[in-house]
C-alpha cells in the first residue's frame, strides 16, 4: 500500500477503476458495436460498389468493342456500295458515250455521203461545163 501512497494513488483508485471498467463494458455494448457494424456495412458497401464499377467498365469496354465493328462494318458497307454504285455510273455514262459516239459517227457518214453527192455533182457540172467550154474553143479555132 505504501508503494500505492509513494505513487500518488489514494483509496477512490478502486473506485475509479471500477467506473472505468463499466464504463468501458457500456460503451462496448452501445457504442463500439455499433461504430464496428457502421464500419463493416460501409467496408461491405465500397466492396460492392468496386466490384459493381469493374463489372460496368467490362460491360462498357464489350460495348465499345461492338459499336467499333459495328462502325467497321458499316464503313466497310459503305465502301462497298460506294464503289458498286461508281461502276453503274461509269458503265452507264460508257453506254451513253458509245451511243453518242455511234449516233455521231452516223450522222457523220450520212454528212459525208450527203457531201460526196454534192461535189460529184459539183464535180460533174464542172467536168460538164469544160467539156462545153472545150468543145465551144475547138469549134471557135477550127471556123
């Protein structure tokens, strides 16, 4: 008891401690029961809301996957129609160039043959018209 005395402890230590203990026993029944079951519900729901974020990220990294070949797949498309749709139009405009060229190189003979016409009858009113002039200069020489 002395060494109690020696260390500044008088006859309430016991008392207090005693306090201390319920107290402790108290406020582990209400208190830290409690914080400990806030603190495992939180822990439980940050868990669930991580898992839940990676299970979302997958998600939205498989539907980025899909919409890029969606896309792919739809320029691939486009090009191809683009492209189908380039060949009609050069085979039709050549369809209609031929037949223009066709069209042309007819009325072009048809020009021509019209033309030789009239220069064979050009040609021949003038083989005509020297054969008089001819005929008209020996008939002046010989009278």
């Amino acid at each position: 008891m002395q060494a109690l005395q020696a260390l500044g402890v008088n006859g309430t230590y016991f008392y207090q401690l005693a306090i201390i203990i319920v107290f402790y026993f108290l406020l582990k029944q209400t208190l830290f029961k409690k914080l400990q079951s806030v603190v495992e519900t939180r822990e439980e729901q940050t868990t669930k809301r991580t898992h839940s974020a990676s299970e979302k990220l997958a998600k939205a990294e498989e539907l980025k996957a899909a919409y890029n070949e969606k896309i792919a797949l739809a320029h691939k498309t486009a090009q191809v129609s683009l492209e189908n749709k380039k060949l009609e139009v050069i085979r039709r405009e050549t369809a209609r160039f031929k037949e223009s060229e066709n069209k042309l190189s007819s009325e072009l003979e048809s020009k021509r043959a019209e033309l030789k016409g009239v220069i064979g009858n050009i040609r021949k009113k003038s083989f005509a018209e020297a054969q008089s002039l001819s005929s008209d200069l020996v008939t002046k020489i010989t009278h």
